[in-house]
C-alpha cells in the first residue's frame, strides 16, 4: 500500500514540469489572442474618429493643381478626365455637341420627368431627396432655382441641366450604393462646372478669398478632395491675385 503511494508521488512529480509547460502555454495564447482583440479595436476606433473628422462620404482623390491660380481654379471646377459613370453610359464631354448628346442620355433616367425614369425605393428617395435639397447643388445660373428637388422628391424646373443631374443622382444612387451623399453631390459638381465654367470658376475664385467655413455647398464639394496644404495656398493666391473667369457661354440647353 505504501509502495503504491510512493509511485503515485512519484509520477506527481514527474508530471508536474508538463502541466506548468500547459498551462504557461495557454497564457501565452490568451495574452497574444487579447493583444489582436486590444489592436482591432484600436484600429476600428481609429478609423471612425478618422472618418468622422474627414467628414461623411468623404473620397480622397489626386488633385493635379500647378502653380498658375487661373489653371488651378479650372481644375478644381472643370473636369479634366470621365467621371467614373461615362464609358457605361456611352457619354463624351470632350467637345460642345458631345456634352449635349450627354445630358440628354443622363436626363433620359431623371424621376418624374425622364423618358425612361430610374424607380427608386423609399432609402433612395430619401438620399435623393437629401442631395437635390441642399441650395446651390442645382443650376441656379441657368433658372434660379435653388435646389434640384422640392422635399417631395419633384423637379423644381425642366431645363436640360437640372434633368441630368437628376437622371445622373438617380443613377449613381441606383448602381453605387457604397457612393455617400458628399461624392455623389462631387459628381454633380463637376457637371456644373462643366455647363456653367464662367460662372462657377468666377464663384470658386471668390469664395476662396474668404473662409472655408463659408463656402457654398457646391464649392464645398469641388474643393473636398484638397489637403489642407493646397488649400491654404490657394485661399493665399486668391486673395493676393486678381481672377478674371473664361468669357465661356453656358453649355446645354435650359
């Protein structure tokens, strides 16, 4: 009987270095598992402060600005490469004749008032509704309107350009969910600038002299994609030097 305890002893014993290795072990797999869990965390905190400080929607893109204020100001209003929707929709903005072939594809998907009108369901009507409300995202220089939409989602005028940024809204709402509000708005802008560029790089050059925080809507988008760097130095330029806008007549058809 005592001999038997003996070697149970003894095997206690000689295990004893075995469980310490075990168990030192699955410490060292729960520190390392609570280290990536604390690093995620980390991460993901890091990147909604990031998003929330950026803004909503915001899309980081290159801007190729020079040193000539004028050509910088163009630039930022007038598009220079397809947006990102043109080869699916068969559009070319490269020449007069090509923008109004354009604009009459575009307006073609408008609600309400195109030939062949997107549906939207009840989430897309409220972003379209968002984006078509806010003052100036619209072509005011064309019918005075205000805004591109009434809050209930109706055309507030029946000019080409207001139906194909609405047809356009409608589109990129419809096939690029993953697009916000801000970036879609972006893409309108750049339609304006390209049917109104006197008037909008005139507006641009303008309000750059003054402070960002007082920027219309649609500068606000046009000069979303800019460091802050580039911003400053263009706010320096445009009020150290004069801006005389392209004699450039409205494109399209109101």
């Amino acid at each position: 009987m005592f001999r038997n305890q003996e070697i149970a002893l003894l095997n206690l014993k000689n295990d004893a270095p075995n469980e310490i290795m075990k168990y030192h072990l699955l410490f060292q797999k729960s520190a390392l598992v609570l280290i990536i869990a604390l690093l995620l965390t980390n991460q993901a905190i890091a990147l909604r402060i990031g998003g929330h400080l950026m803004g909503p929607g915001h899309k980081k893109e290159k801007m190729e600005l020079s040193n000539d204020f004028s050509k910088d100001i163009a630039t930022l209003v007038t598009p220079v490469s397809a947006p990102l929707y043109a080869s699916e929709l068969g559009l070319d903005f490269s020449t007069t004749e090509n923008i109004d072939a354009s604009i009459k594809k575009l307006g073609l998907m408008a609600p309400m008032q195109g030939q062949n009108p997107l549906p939207l369901d009840d989430e897309e009507l409220k972003r379209y509704i968002a984006i078509g409300t806010e003052p100036t995202v619209t072509c005011e220089f064309c019918c005075g309107v205000d805004t591109l939409v009434r809050k209930d989602g109706s055309p507030t005028c029946s000019c080409a350009h207001s139906i194909a940024m609405r047809g356009t809204a409608a589109y990129l709402i419809d096939n690029y969910p993953e697009m916000s509000n801000a970036e879609i708005s972006y893409e309108l802008m750049r339609q304006k600038g390209m049917y109104f560029p006197s008037q909008m790089q005139k507006r641009m050059a303008s309000e750059l002299a003054g402070e960002a925080s007082d920027f219309t809507p649609d500068i606000r988008y046009l000069a979303q994609n800019l460091t802050e760097s580039e911003l400053t130095t263009l706010q320096k330029k445009a009020k150290e030097e004069g801006f005389v806008p392209p004699d450039t007549s409205m494109v399209g058809g109101c």
